[in-house]
C-alpha cells in the first residue's frame, strides 16, 4: 500500500529531524499536529542536500549532489520516490502547492557550496536567499494551509527569519568553515583580520532581522506560532551567547547551547505563550 509508504517516509524524515538537531525537533513539537510531518520532511530534504555538500569528502560530492537533484526533480514530477527523504518531500511540496521555484533556488544555493569561495555581497546575498530565506517560506507555506493571501502577508519577515537563523549560524560555525571548508560567507571580510568591530557589525545586521522576524511570528496562525518562537528563542539564545563572547572565542571553536539550557528555555518560553505574553 502507497500509505504504509508515505508514513514510513515521513518516519524517516522524523528520524533524521531528531538525529541532526535537538533544538529543532524541540520547536516541531510544539507545532500543531498536522504540521510536524511537513515540517520534519521539508528538514529531511534541505538537511540531506547540506550534508552532500558539507560532509562527504570522501566521495565525488558534484556527482552525489548532481543524481540528489535529478532525483528531487523526478519525485516531483511522478509523485513518488524510492528514496523516503524525497518521497515525504514531495507529497509536502504537493500538498500545501509548494512553487518549484523555491526549491530551485534552495538547491542552487547548495551547489554553491561545493567549491571554496569567498562571497562577495551579491553572492552572499544569494546565498542567504537559497539556504534559508526560501526554507522559511517552504515552511511558511505549510503553516498558511497554502492560503496565497495569508503567504503573502507574512512572506517578507519569514524571509528575514530565515535570514537571521542563517547569519548566526556562519558566526556559530565561522571557524569550521574558513578552516576546514575553505568558505568566508561574509563579503568584505578577511578572515585574518577578523576583529571585535567586524563581528560587531555583522551582530547589528542580525539583529535588525531579528526585530522583523519576530514581527512575523505573533501574526502566524495559533497552531504554528509557538514551534516557530520556540525556534525562535533558542537562536536568540545563541545569538546572546555570541555576541557576549570575543571574536577570538568565536574564530576557535563552535559556540553551543546545553541541552539543558534548550529546555529551560521551552519552560520559560511555555509560559509566556499560556499567558499570552509572546
């Protein structure tokens, strides 16, 4: 039966939500019910190509990313895929009437991350646009039940969500990617002379997405508006961390936040949702 397969596809795309991210995970169940598995499948789908690109050295990245997008493009048009990660992908992408045009910029972004580069603004732009900008209006798209008015409505401050998650995550992981991957992400930085008043101005710039991002999600339906700020919070957490520790702390090592700090946080964010105070 085609249902036992889509329900374990979209177990499968759960697993790999689970397996990749604690935090997450954390915010997907918070979500209303009928949100999770699109959700966990749009992560599978955007997880799986980052991995390509990022982890597999060993093997020939340009050919496994090549047959993922081949593959990604045949699950659309047939509805069906022998792989569960796109397979879950699709019927999300069908069900909530997904544009391809999201997902092509998605995976022209990733391609770009198969060669070292440094990003000029232009690029880095780009780039932002395809990683994250676009997966938060992939989401978005599932949280709206598709509505074209509602998507609209909230289309730019889901991008500019997007657009802050991403920015914290090159400050988070700036030393594995200028040392170990060969990438400098913000344009018109030199990674040698990284100082105190560059990291300063890329946290001005985070935060302004921030401000908009939030302004978007206490306008997003009740059902998905708490998996969405608890997100929300836990970058925010990290984004404080961050900022409250020298640029040379963060050219070091990966900055984290304890599992333990990720649930004090769904505690204290809980509360605020009840009480209405978001």
């Amino acid at each position: 039966m085609k249902a036992l397969f889509d329900d374990v596809s979209a177990q499968c795309s759960k697993m790999i939500t689970k397996s990749y991210s604690t935090s997450f995970s954390l915010g997907i169940r918070f979500l209303h019910k009928r949100f999770r598995n699109p959700i966990y499948a749009i992560y599978g789908f955007v997880r799986f190509a980052d991995e390509i690109v990022d982890t597999f050295h060993d093997y020939n990245k340009e050919e496994l990313f090549r047959r993922f997008r081949q593959d990604t493009y045949l699950a659309l048009e047939e509805g069906i895929s022998l792989n569960p990660v796109l397979n879950s992908f699709q019927d999300t992408v069908k069900r909530f009437n997904i544009p391809l045009k999201l997902i092509d910029t998605f995976l022209e972004s990733m391609e770009m991350d198969l060669e070292e580069r440094k990003y000029d603004q232009t690029e880095y732009e780009k780039y932002i646009l395809g990683s994250a900008e676009v997966v938060g209006l992939m989401c978005l798209y599932v949280f709206v039940d598709g509505n074209q008015k509602s998507y609209q409505h909230l289309e730019y401050n889901a991008m500019r969500l997007g657009s802050a998650f991403q920015k914290i995550n090159f400050l988070r992981d700036i030393q594995a990617d200028y040392h170990e991957l060969g990438r400098t992400y913000f344009p018109g930085v030199e990674m040698e002379h990284f100082d105190q008043n560059t990291k300063a101005e890329i946290e001005a710039d985070i935060e302004k997405d921030f401000e908009d991002g939030y302004a978007g999600i206490i306008q997003l339906p009740k059902d998905a508006r708490f998996g969405v700020y608890m997100a929300y919070k836990y970058y925010q957490r990290l984004f404080s961390k961050i900022r409250s520790l020298p640029h040379n702390r963060i050219m070091a090592e990966r900055i984290r936040i304890p599992n333990q700090r990720k649930y004090a946080l769904f505690v204290g964010s809980l509360l605020r949702h009840q009480f209405n105070m978001l």
